[in-house]
C-alpha cells in the first residue's frame, strides 16, 4: 500500500485508510504510539490505562531514587 506524504499547515502527514484503522483498533480522536525502528515507522495503539501509570510510575522513581538505588545494592 503506497501512501503520500501531504503537506498539512507547517507540519507533514498522512491519511490512514480506514480500515487499517479498524484492524488497528482506533478511531479518530484516539492516541496512538509513533516510533521508528531501522528505518521503519511503526503506529501502535496506545494504552490510555498503561500511559498513565507509567506517568506515575516515573514520578515515584524520580522521587525516591536515592531510596530505590540503595534498595538496589
């Protein structure tokens, strides 16, 4: 499947054909993973629940990182 790149404002996008959508799971307005691995650009679905925690969880280590860190010894 050949997609164009498109010029959108100042910014570059594509339009993701609906039913790679569906097989992903998403929908308009939903979050999704951008990342790039060996010059491929991989799109995940992002797990609203799992992005938050991973936000707390961040949080707590940055916190208590002397505590975590002598834990670790």
């Amino acid at each position: 499947m050949n997609i164009t790149i498109r010029k959108i404002g100042n910014s570059e996008g594509i339009i993701i054909p609906k039913d790679v959508l569906d097989r992903m799971g998403v929908k308009a307005g939903d979050e999704v993973t951008l990342t790039s691995e060996g010059g491929k650009l991989i799109l995940t679905a992002s797990d609203g629940d799992f992005d938050r925690q991973l936000k707390h969880a961040e949080k707590f280590m940055d916190r208590y990182k002397v505590a975590l860190k002598k834990l670790a010894e």
